[in-house]
C-alpha cells in the first residue's frame, strides 16, 4: 500500500492516541457454556441437563409439573419470587393450561402486547 505510514500515522493522529504497529490482543471471550451434545441422552435426561443448565446458568428456578399441575405451580413459583409484578407471553399453551388466566388473577400478571413494545 502506498504511503501506508502515513495513512497510519493521520488515522492515529485522529483517535489522539501513539501509532500501533503492532495488533493488541484482545481478552478471550468468557463461554462457560457446555461444549457437549445431548443427543445421546434419553427425554428424562435431556430434562434433566435443561432443568439443571437453567438453574446454573440462567439462575433460574425450574420445577417439572404435570400439566394438571402447571397453573399451581406457576402460581407458586410466583409467590416463592414475592408476588412482584409479571409478565407473560400472549402464548396459547399457557392459556390452554389456565396458567395465564390464573397468574392474572392471583399474582396481578399482565399479557405482553407485543404491538405496545
């Protein structure tokens, strides 16, 4: 490249910083996240491993229910977090299993709206 250092030197010059020749090394990027496939696990242990990443990774409190049983337990999990405000999907799963109508009853949740943002 023509004039190359002194392309280098004007764009150095604009940052108001010294010339770098020289690449700086940037930090690895921080993964903790699994490097393994669970294809060859079977459902109860694939349920497991995402009940367990969900709770170590998402810190997040995961409960398996039967679906008879998801509205209660949501409605638990709900009080366990202290009643605070909440948010659910407009999903039709959850009002097929009457959790969105139960959590908008007990625990003063509200549907998003994804047209309202």
């Amino acid at each position: 490249m023509d004039n190359r250092g002194e392309f280098l030197n004007n764009v150095a010059q604009a940052l108001g910083r010294p010339l770098r020749l020289e690449p700086q090394a940037e930090d690895a990027p921080l993964n903790n996240y699994a490097n393994e496939r669970l294809t060859q696990l079977n459902q109860q242990q694939r349920c497991d491993a995402f009940i367990q990443f969900a709770s170590d990774v998402m810190l997040t409190r995961c409960e398996l229910t039967s679906e008879a049983k998801a509205a209660e337990a949501a409605i638990r999990l709900c009080k366990e977090l202290g009643d605070q405000s909440v948010v659910i999907s407009g999903d039709t799963r959850l009002e097929e299993l009457g959790i969105s109508e139960r959590l908008q009853q007990e625990c003063n949740a509200v549907v998003w709206d994804p047209a309202k943002g």
